[in-house]
C-alpha cells in the first residue's frame, strides 16, 4: 500500500507518494501562489496530486489515504487550517473535507513539526525513541513532540508551538504580539535580521553564520548569545518532558557542529535532573522530505502501529 504526503509551505507545496517502507515513489513541488483563494489553491493541490498518481502508473484502489502536514495553528480534530501567520488569507479553511470530497479516501492533518517528528520515529534519527522531541529551526521554530511512545497532539492538534515561548523580552516583539519569543530571537528569518542590523548590510542567515565562522567581532557574540538561547530552550523541553533524545532540523541546523557542541554543552550545565544532562542531542535525518515523509506516516503509522516501528 502508498499514502500521499502533503507538505504545504508559505512559499511551497510538497507532495509525494510513499511506499510502507517509507520510500518516495514519485514526488512533485511547486509554488503556493498566496494570491488566490485558498479554495483554488487547494483545488490545484488536489489536480497535482492526481497527476502524480497518474504519472507513477498506480491504482487509487492501492492508496491508503492522503496525509497533509501543515503550518499551524490548525484544528487537526476538525480539519481545518485556522491562521497561520505564513498564510495570511487561510483562515479556517476546511482543508480536508476539500481533499476527501475530491479523493475520496481517507485524509489526516497535523502540524507539519509533528508531521516531521513522526517522520524521525519512522525512518529518521529517533528510530529507537519512545520519547523525544523534534525541533526544526528555519523561518520558524516549531517542535514535534514524541511522548510515552505516542505523537503528542494536544487536543486540537498545536501542541509543540514552542516557537512562541518567551525567553527574553528584552529582544522585542514579536509578529504574535509577545515580547522577545524563542521564533523571534533565534529562528533563520531572525539571525538574517538582527545580523544585518548589527554589521550595517543586509546578510542571508547563511553569510551570518559565514562570517561569524570566519571569527567576525560583531557576529561572534551575537551568534553566540542564540546558541546560548537555544540550549536554555532546549533546557526548557527538557526539564518539561524528560525526552531521551532532541532531534534538530531546518536551515538553521545545517551550520553544523559548532551549534550542536554549543547547545550540548549548555544543556551538561543547565538541565534540572543529572541524569538529563546527558540528553542525546542529534541532527534530523531527513532534511526537506521529513515534511512529506510525516505527513504520509499519519496514514501509514499512526501512532497506535508506529510503536515498535
Ligand atoms: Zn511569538
């Protein structure tokens, strides 16, 4: 059997088709075009979706059901895609019932960090793991949260919008309205931003890192103080949830070691219990598929089979 994965982005869609094994069979992108109706952009979702499965010469019989991660907030309960801040005209849109009435099979949303974290338990680097946490950090931050060997989806599907826990209001406010928001100091689109105040030109979040590699006097500190912030965020979930292990993905991640020493380090120092100072803290295995890979894991593993793997 296959399932679609669905991945939508606030600048692409991800779809794929994925075998049981977790392989991707046939796999499509393209734009979200922010300028039409939802109702159209989930109608060319649904065109490209078919076309896929047409191109990869399979039966609707041998699909399973079509999985969709999305930004949250969303009601997963209720099927809908209630506001996210990267999709400003998607305000409780019925995303699912658009997909089922077209499909007609059975379709499942979540949060696209969840989507991703139950990607990491399938096929990923948290395997072996009854309790972790997955984080990504790109233009957002957001985690996935693996509990008692369950997915952990809090009641309408938004649990892990850790991206939006105050660390220090002393950095400003956030687009959610707080002061000084994890997202809002230590997510891509923030070290982009704060760098680029700080040297006086506008620099990509990789040029911040580059030059902060390359020992600048400015972004050393700077960059600094966000891995000092990452390990007290990593503390946080820690202490909350006592995982075995922190799966790290998104752009961000990608400077490597230096950040994966840093936050380990601060983690040996700051968590609550001895025995969690240990924390395994690793890189996600699955880069840019974790979104399509997930979402077809809510069809293919839901949490009741995915125990055991
Ligand atoms: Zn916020």
């Amino acid at each position: 059997m296959y399932a679609v994965g669905i991945d939508i982005g606030g600048t692409k869609v991800a779809i794929a088709i994925v075998n049981q094994d977790g392989q991707i069979i046939h796999q499509d992108k393209f734009n979200t075009d922010l300028t039409i109706e939802p109702k159209a952009m989930i109608d060319r979702i649904n065109q490209n979706v078919k076309v896929l499965i047409t191109e990869a010469e399979l039966n609707l019989a041998t699909i399973s059901g079509i999985g969709i991660g999305a930004p949250g907030p969303l009601n997963s309960q209720k099927g809908l895609i209630t506001r996210p801040p990267n999709l400003k005209r998607w305000i409780n849109v019925p995303i699912v019932d658009q997909i089922q009435n077209f499909f007609n099979m059975p379709v499942r949303l979540e949060n696209d960090a969840s989507a991703a974290a139950l990607a990491e338990k399938w096929i990923g680097a948290a395997q072996s793991n009854d309790d972790f946490v997955y984080i990504t950090i790109s233009t957002g931050i957001g985690a996935g949260i693996y509990a008692n060997g369950q997915l952990m989806t809090g009641s309408r599907g938004n649990a892990g919008d850790f991206g939006h826990t105050v660390i220090d209001p002393s950095f400003g406010q956030c687009h959610c309205g707080q002061y000084g928001c994890l997202e809002h100091i230590a997510s891509g689109t923030a070290i982009a931003r704060k760098g680029s105040e700080l040297v006086g030109e506008p620099l990509s979040t990789a040029e911040v890192f580059s030059r902060y590699q390359l020992n600048d006097p400015v972004l050393q500190p700077f960059i600094n103080d966000i891995f000092r912030v990452l390990g007290a965020a990593c503390v946080s979930l820690i202490n909350t949830f006592d995982p075995e292990k922190i799966v790290i993905g998104g752009g961000v991640s990608k400077v490597g070691h230096v950040l994966f020493k840093e936050i380990r380090d601060y983690v040996k120092r700051h968590a609550l219990n001895p025995d969690s100072r240990d924390t395994t803290i690793v890189p996600a295995k699955l880069d840019q598929d974790a979104g399509v890979l997930g979402a077809a894991a809510l069809i293919l593993k839901n949490e009741a089979n995915i125990q055991g793997g």
